[in-house]
C-alpha cells in the first residue's frame, strides 16, 4: 500500500540532524544493507536573518531542530514509518573547530601493526595537544595511517618500523552541544546519539570519493560564515573561518528585500532570464559587493598562505542558488596570487549528483546540499560498523 517508503524489515531507520550556522535539519533515512541510504523524509528550518547574541542564536537553534523534527517524523509516520533507532548530530562551523594531528613512531625493528599501535598515537594526539580544551572535545578520529611513508587502508597487520597516525580533534561548543543533546531527547527519548562535526562528515565523503584531487581548498559557506579547509595529500593542514555567510551576502546584494526574492533573483540572473529593474539593481549590487568581499577573503586566505601557497582547486559546498556567482567569484584572478601556479583557483561546486552513491532523497523528498553531507555520513560509518 505505501510503496517503497516504508523501507524493509531488514533496514535500520535513523535520525540525522545537521547543525549550521543560522539553520537546523533534520532527515529519516532508511539504510539498506547495499546501495545508498534513502531520505524518507527531510526538513529544514532557518533563522531569519537579524542580528541576535550567541546565546540567542543558541536557544533558536535547538527550538528550531524541534520543529524540524516534528515535521520530518510527521511526514514519516503518516506513510507508516517505522520509529528512528538512533540518531546522527552533524554540528557544523562555528559551532565545532577541527585540526588534523600527525603523530610518527619508529621502531627499533620491523613490527606487525596493531590496532593498539594505532590507538596509542591516536590518543597521544590528543594529550599532546595544547590548543583544544580537553572538556569541549567532539571527536577524536583516525583519519590516515601510514606505515613506512605510505598510506594504507587496512594497516594492522601489515609489517613496518616507521607508523605514522593523522588524527581529526574537534570541539564543539558546550552550550550549542547541550542545547542539541536536549532537543534530540525530547524527540527521540534516550536512543542512542553519535555527534559528529561538520569537518568530519565532508572529509569522510571526500575521502571516499575517485574523483577528488589529493590537494584542495573546501570552501563551505553556510548562512553566518565560511568555512575554509585546506587539504593536501587528502588530509586536512589548515582551517579558517570568514565571518561572511549566504545571509551576509544576500543583505549586501538584496538590501532591504526578503532573502528569497534575493535568492529568485540570484537564480534567474544565473540563467539569463531575468531584465527587469529589480535584477538589474541586484546584479549592480553584486559588482559593488566584490570589492569588498574580495579584501575579506583574501585577508583571511593571505593567513592560510603562511606556510605553503594553496592548491588551485577548490571544491565549493553552498546553497545552489548561489553557486553560479560565487563559482565566477573564487575564480577571479584577484586570488591566483595565493596559488601554488599564480593561476586563478579552478572551481568544482559539490552537487547532489556527486552524493548519489551514498544517499537519495526518495519520492517526492527534497534535501539540500548540508543534509546529504550528512546522511552521507551515516552510510559511510554505518557501513564501516555492519
């Protein structure tokens, strides 16, 4: 009677949340024993764009995951869904900050690697590390092992004298952490919750993906900033936050009008098919805006250059709206001079097609950019664990 929504007796249904800056969402998925996860309902609430402390920010956000899931659970069980086992968080920038660790042993001979080798680096990371407070870590994760320079996917096992262990460390903030715990509970009761960050979620999709260069720049633009991540050699060497987000920008472009006559216009400006004054005002908008958006991100990209100048790719995660103007912006040549070839970056913008062999909105469910991440994510590590 209701098709193939229901998912088979055999599939694990879960809650998956995704935190940002300004917004909160909440999906159900379905997790088949092959082939992508499938989103059996998904909804998604925003804050509107005012000026607000973060402790209010806080208090709306966990409001507004609520109502998420209220309306995703509603529209689940009217199709006769099955009740969510457990529950995913994805707590995205700024909320959570993440840094990669690498921590190197040799031996004084050729060992068989043991996950507890492993282990042991892996918290050693973080013991060493000084900068993240102990009581806000989010995870602490083993992104790569190498063993005598070289990468491996299955390391125990195999014999080496040198080990080297890239470990991801997040913190979240307390508050917005408790404020999510608390809202899931009262959705959900006390079924199980794994917390994740942001960063985590996009480089364990990344990671498993052909296609993506070992060296990269993510941009990941949510509705209060940007998240800059540099990648090189697939794991993570530096982060960066931009306090300009989709909000921002559509308050510079839109002025006074409602962010999605803003976004409309972005859109059909995008497609030529827009010539009516009110696109013309927003298109002169944007060329005033770039200027300035320009000094702001190259003085924050300038910081990130430090070391080592950035490699030219970058992959770009936002609303898709507005991926056309951003595209054209990032690769303006205003930038090339913090490339590794003085060239203007190259860029990919991260679509729905490209998660599609690990999540599908199913029937008439629409999801964006952020909850496929997500859901991503949860078929990646669910994956790991059957």
């Amino acid at each position: 009677m209701f098709g193939i929504h229901l998912g088979g007796k055999h599939e694990k249904v879960i809650a998956v949340a995704d935190i940002g800056s300004g917004s909160a969402a909440l999906a159900i998925v379905a997790i088949p024993k092959v082939g992508p996860v499938r989103i059996l309902a998904a909804e998604r609430r925003f804050l509107p764009i005012e000026e607000r402390s973060p402790e209010a920010i806080i208090a709306a956000l966990g409001v507004h995951l609520i109502e998420a899931g209220k309306a995703a659970l509603a529209s689940h069980q009217k199709n006769g869904g099955a009740f969510p086992r457990s529950a995913y968080a994805i707590i995205r920038a700024p909320w959570t900050r993440s840094k990669t660790i690498k921590v190197r042993t040799v031996f004084p001979k050729t060992a068989r690697i043991t996950g507890a080798m492993i282990s042991r680096l892996a918290q050693q990371a973080l013991t060493d590390d000084t900068e993240f407070d102990k009581g806000r870590i989010l995870e602490a994760s083993v992104v790569r092992v190498e063993v005598n320079g070289y990468p491996t996917a299955q390391p125990e096992g195999t014999l080496g004298q040198e080990l080297t262990v890239a470990t991801l460390l997040s913190e979240c903030d307390p508050s917005l952490r408790a404020a999510v715990t608390a809202s899931l509970q009262q959705l959900f009761g006390t079924r199980p919750l794994i917390l994740r960050s942001g960063v985590h979620a996009l480089l364990s999709m990344l990671r498993n993906k052909p296609d993506v260069p070992p060296d990269f720049v993510v941009v990941d633009m949510a509705s209060e900033g940007t998240n800059l991540m540099v990648i090189r050699d697939g794991v993570t060497t530096d982060h960066a936050m931009v306090a300009e987000g989709k909000n921002t920008l559509l308050k510079r472009v839109g002025g006074t009008g409602l962010p999605d006559h803003t976004i409309t216009m972005l859109r059909l400006l995008a497609a030529g098919e827009c010539h009516d004054p009110a696109c013309e005002e927003v298109s002169a908008a944007m060329a005033k805006a770039e200027p300035e958006l320009v000094r702001v991100f190259g003085e924050t990209i300038a910081k990130l250059v430090a070391r080592q100048r950035l490699p030219n790719y970058v992959l770009l995660a936002t609303h898709n709206d507005m991926v056309p103007w951003l595209s054209a912006f990032f690769s303006r040549i205003d930038f090339a001079q913090f490339t590794k070839t003085t060239q203007p970056f190259i860029v990919t913008a991260l679509k729905s097609a490209d998660l599609a062999q690990w999540t599908a909105p199913e029937g008439p469910v629409r999801a964006d950019i952020g909850t496929l991440i997500a859901t991503a994510l949860v078929n990646i590590e669910q994956g790991r664990a059957s």
